[in-house]
C-alpha cells in the first residue's frame, strides 16, 4: 500500500525533481497492457516504464533488440489507456532513434501524440546526447538509461554490471552529468556498483532510477514479470520476487483444463435460462 498521498490527477513531470529534493523515493515498474498499466496505477506507482524488456517479457524473444516501433506502439498506447495516474514513459526500441535527430523526433512524436505517452526514455550517452537535446528540444521529455543498457549487451560483453573500474566508474558519472546537461529529466541505472550510483546520484539534480544499482538512487525500477514471479527459474541478482504468479496461474490453468475434461465446469449457474413458453414454442418448431 502507497504511503504517499496521491495527487488528484496525472503526477507532473516536475513532481520527481521534487520527490528527489524532499528525499521521498520514486516507485517505477514496467507495464505492458492496459490491466498491469491499471494495477501500477491503482497501486499508487508514480512512473510506469513501457519497457523494451516486452520483446523480452511478452512477446517471446530473447533479447530486447527485436522490438519495433509497432510493437511499442501498441503495447503503449494500451497502458496509457490503464495507467492515467503515473507518468508513462515508453522506450525507444533500438534503431528508432539511432539513425539521425529527425528519426528520432519523428518515432517520438509518434509515441506521444498515437500511444499518448508522456515520454521517451533513450539508452547510452555518446550520440544519444544529441538525439536527447533534440527531443528535448521537439517537446518531447527524456528519461536517459546508463550502464548496462540492454540494447547494447552484445558491445558491452553480454549482461553484465558495468562500471566496475574507476575509469569506467568515472565515465559513467561524466555520461550522466552530460545526460542531465542535455534535458534528461531523471535517469535509470542499471547494473551499477552501489558507490557508483550513490557518487551518481549526488552529483545530480534530476533522480536516478535504480535497477541492480544499490538503496542510493533515488527511486527503483523492476521489471512487471520479474516482480510477480510470472515465469519459471532463476531471477537476476537485483530481482526481489513479491508474488509466483507464474505458479498460481498455471496451477489455475490446471484446474480449469480438468473442470473442463471432467464435466465440473460450467455448471448450471454459469448458464443461461429462457422463458418456459419460449422453450416450449422453440422446441415445438424444431422437433
Ligand atoms: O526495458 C526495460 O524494462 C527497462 C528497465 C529494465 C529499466 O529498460
């Protein structure tokens, strides 16, 4: 249960520099649908992450490259539709924004104005600061991602906690100062050494979003499937399981198929009666 009272209407934007300011941790998680977009809403989430992961999470792929912009499109625009409270933010699948700053102002915009979203989170620094200043720039907000950014695995070495040596430590902080410097209005930490993110998160005015990154960000995300235990083995490190799911529907699945093959189910008060003249009429002409 939410111990923060909640605003009446949409949470702005400007709300997390403030939750930062007031030391009051934001709660992110990904929402992929309209009913998880509801439940993230109605369990008072302040930012709901139409993640990449879907490629992953829902649509059965094995890494989060293959997602399309149709793909977020539609998984986004339904979320929005049960997540009106929190901020939604959608992820730019890879390649929609990697190509130039019209691309990516064009693919954003389209988040925005067909998903109705309310922003576009980017991964990595590098090239990303200019697509970020010109999104920024179109009006369209930006939520950055450093470290283990997943649609780069396969450069980074595979799925794996990044900024382990003080050199590459430093970089992420002098990434993350330019992040902020080009218009990110909160960043995401993924797979980073605890003192990092907290050295991070302190040079900071805009929140870090943690995942795998240490209790010093100033919020956390999780990933909706993770956190509900809706798949089978084992979890990242950084995961702490809420709920099995996975095994109470599956279970439920169960029950349903025999219920179904022995005759239990439906049973009469899952049907539909008619009027006693109407029967007879009916079967007076059909027999
Ligand atoms: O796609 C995603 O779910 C993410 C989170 C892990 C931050 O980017």
């Amino acid at each position: 249960m939410s111990t923060r009272p909640l605003t009446a209407g949409k949470l702005p934007l400007t709300e997390l520099a403030e939750l930062k300011h007031r030391g009051e941790r934001i709660v992110m998680v990904t929402a992929y649908d309209y009913p998880s977009g509801r439940l993230a809403d109605d369990a008072g989430v302040d930012v709901v992450l139409v993640g990449d992961s879907a490629a992953m999470t829902v649509l059965g792929h094995d890494s989060t490259v293959p997602a399309t912009m149709e793909d977020m499109l539609l998984l986004a625009r339904a979320t929005a539709r049960g997540a009106v409270r929190p901020l939604v933010v959608a992820d730019m699948p890879f390649g929609t924004y990697q190509v130039s700053d019209e691309d990516a102002i064009r693919n954003a915009v389209r988040f925005v104005k067909e998903a109705g979203v309310d922003a576009v989170k980017v991964e990595g620094a590098g090239p990303t600061l200019h697509r970020t200043v010109a999104l920024v720039g179109a009006g369209v907000p930006v939520m950055g991602h450093l470290g283990l950014t997943p649609q780069s695995a396969t450069m980074l070495g595979g799925y794996r906690a990044q900024g382990r040596t003080a050199r590459r430590a430093q970089q992420l902080l002098d990434d993350a100062l330019a992040l902020e410097a080009a218009g990110c209005f909160a960043l995401v930490l993924e797979c980073v050494p605890t003192p990092v993110a907290e050295r991070i998160t302190g040079a900071l005015a805009i929140p870090t979003i943690g995942i795998g990154a240490g209790a010093a960000c100033d919020g956390q995300v999780l990933v909706f499937h993770d956190l509900l235990g809706l798949y089978e083995g084992r979890s990242p490190r950084f995961v702490k399981r809420y709920a099995e799911l996975g095994v109470e529907i599956r279970a439920a699945l169960e029950r349903y198929a025999a219920d179904v093959r022995s005759g239990a189910f439906p049973a009469e008060e899952h049907g539909y009666a008619m009027p006693q003249e109407e029967l007879t009429l009916f079967r007076a002409a059909t027999t």
